[in-house]
C-alpha cells in the first residue's frame, strides 16, 4: 500500500506529490497519455505576484525564490503592461492598483509595442517584474523528484472506481491502487473524483479559456515585448516563440472536456486587441483552448477535507496554477503532515475547503 495516491498528472498533482514524496510513497495517476495535458499544457506561463485575489497573491509571493532558485530557477524577463483607451480611465485606474503596476508614457507603451495604436491608446501602465515560467521543465522536474523518491508517476491511467474503507483503493486502466491518503489534482474533474469517492463536492466550475496564435505582426520581432492586457482583462497578447498569442480572455463555463476555442468568441477577442493596433489581424495560424477551474469564492481548495480528513483537496487553481505551485503544494504537504504552514494563518484558512463546508 502507497502512503499517498494522487489523481492528476498537472502541475497540482505533481508538485504536492512531489512535497509528499518526502513523507513517504507516492503514486500519481494521470489519465491521458501525456503530463500537463490539459489545462497545465495550455497555460499563459506568466509569474506575476499581483495577480489574484489575496490568498492567492499570498502564494504568489511565498513561491517566488522557489521559481527564481529551485533547480537552477525556471523564470526568464517578460515585463506586463496594461492598456487602456480614453474610456478606460476609472477602470484602468482599478486594475492599475490591484496589480501593483507604475503608470508610464503612452511613449514608452509605444516603445516597448511599436505596433500600439496612438490614436486609442490614452493610458499605459507598467510592471518589469512580471516574468516567463518554463512550465515544462517545471512539471518534468517535480515528476523526476517523486520518482527519485521511490514514487511512481503512471500516465494512460483514467480512474474508473474508488473505494474508501479504510484507506482507498482505485481501480485505473485494469489495475487496482491502494493508499492511506487520498490527494484530488484532478483539476476540471475534482468534483467527479470527489463525488466518485463519496466526498461533497465543493462547487467548482471549469471555464474555457481560448487562444490563437498569430504570425509576428508586421514582421516584428516580438521577442521583447511584454505581455500586453487590455483593461478589465478583456484580452491579452504574448510573445511565444517569435510568434505572438492573443486571448480574449474568456472565461465561460463549460462541462469538464478537452476544451477547443469558440470561433465566435476568438474572433470577438481578436477584434478587441486590434482595436488597440495598428497591425490587422490577417491570419491566425492555430487556435486552442483549455479549462481554468474556481471553487465559488474563486480561490484555490487546498487541503484535507474536513469531514473526509483522508481525502485531500488539491484543485481550483484557476488561471494562478504555475505561477502560486511552489507554495500551494508545500501548504498540501504542510497540513497533511501537521508541520506549520508558512503563510499567514488567515490566507490558510481561506484556502483550506473547510471555508466551502460552512
């Protein structure tokens, strides 16, 4: 019998298995025939501090020397700059202090982004700090950590049953696991594990977020530039790989899926970042979408379930993933094992599912 088995193969499902794996063995079983496949393979893989809501920025702040330090770091320059039209002002002036930006020129927005348009841009703010995540490297290192451990992590693994008494047994492509400790990373399908288990279910709701790729506009190279926000995160723009992706920032629920992009909501994205350039929108070279997923109050469920205390929650991570990772599974590792978490007591318990259960 494994100490832990964990159900997901994301960068939830990694990262705690990996803290536990120095608590004792671990197991993790991803369904597909891939790491990361869904919402972790399609992520923006951006590392700003600023972004979310106050528990989440709290985990923010407590990964950042593990992004920067941990196996040689995984972040690289980026930069993030917000946007905003003459309309825009007291919204822009909103986001402006939520994300801790500094106000700069619509000169200096045109310095970093030649192909802004002057003629609608009115307001621009700035952070240096924001920064690129190597994702996979991220999730390849966590999985060699829990292998180095003695842990197994086993993809083409889709759970069928679950049984709890006591301890767990799972059956998963024709074979049975058992553990004494449950871990849920099963991201957009946390709540069918947790029902599937016998677990209340805590709410959550997968949202599709789309994307498209577009060659380099006007043949810029768009290495340098920043990732670029329109106010209220209507849209978004980041330089990938000498190309530059654009999302209309969607957030619409759907069912758990491998999500694809609604051409109607693309092109309504799209249309909305070339309100604010100068270069049209001729071709999109390839589109996709993937599963960002909140629990009601929108922040993350980390922990042991409180009436199920053998079954812990690992899930509604949102669009805060990658960047809140390093502290969110070391909190998982944290109150499993009774050590004490190093955030404040007040963002722990509004992560714990306990908050949910009132």
């Amino acid at each position: 019998m494994d100490d832990f088995l964990v159900i997901g193969g994301g960068i939830a499902g990694l990262s705690a298995g990996a803290r536990l794996s120095r608590h004792g063995k671990v197991t993790v079983l991803e369904a597909e025939s891939a790491l990361g496949y869904h919402a972790s393979g399609r992520s923006a893989a951006l590392f700003e501090e600023n972004y979310g809501l106050a528990p989440v920025v709290a985990l923010n702040r407590a990964s950042a020397e593990y992004h920067r330090t941990a196996n040689g770091g995984y972040l690289s320059p980026r930069g993030f700059l917000l946007v905003g039209r003459a309309e825009d002002g007291e919204a822009f002036a909103g986001d402006m202090a939520a994300l801790g930006l500094e106000r700069i020129s619509c000169g200096e927005a045109m310095d970093r982004v030649p192909i802004l348009d002057p003629g609608m841009l009115a307001e621009a703010a700035y952070h240096a700090g924001a920064e690129d995540i190597d994702t996979d490297r991220m999730l390849q290192d966590f999985a060699r950590e829990i292998r180095r451990n003695g842990g197994r992590v086993l993809t083409g693994h889709l759970v069928e049953a679950i049984a709890h008494s006591p301890g767990w047994r799972v059956d998963a492509a024709g074979e049975t696991f058992e553990a004494r400790i449950l871990v849920n990373a099963a991201g957009a399908w946390a709540d069918q594990v947790a029902a599937l288990s016998g677990v209340e279910p805590v709410g959550l709701t997968p949202c599709r977020r789309s994307m498209a790729r577009l060659p380099a506009p006007g043949g810029h190279d768009v290495t340098g530039w920043p990732l670029i926000m329109g106010v209220g995160e209507r849209w978004y723009a980041k330089p990938d790989a000498g190309k530059l992706l654009v999302s209309p920032a969607d957030a619409d629920p759907v069912a758990p899926q491998d999500a694809w992009a609604d051409d109607m909501v693309l092109a309504e994205g799209l249309a909305r970042y070339e309100e604010m350039v100068t270069e049209p929108v001729t071709r999109v070279e390839t589109n996709w979408a993937g599963l960002r997923s909140f629990a009601p109050d929108k922040a993350l469920v980390l922990g042991p379930d409180p009436e199920v205390p053998d079954f812990v929650w690992c899930a509604g991570q949102g669009g805060y993933g990658f960047q809140s990772a390093p502290a969110a599974s070391q909190l998982v590792a944290d109150l499993v094992t009774g050590a004490a978490p190093a955030i404040d007591a007040d963002m722990v318990a509004a992560l714990r599912p306990d908050r949910l259960r009132r």
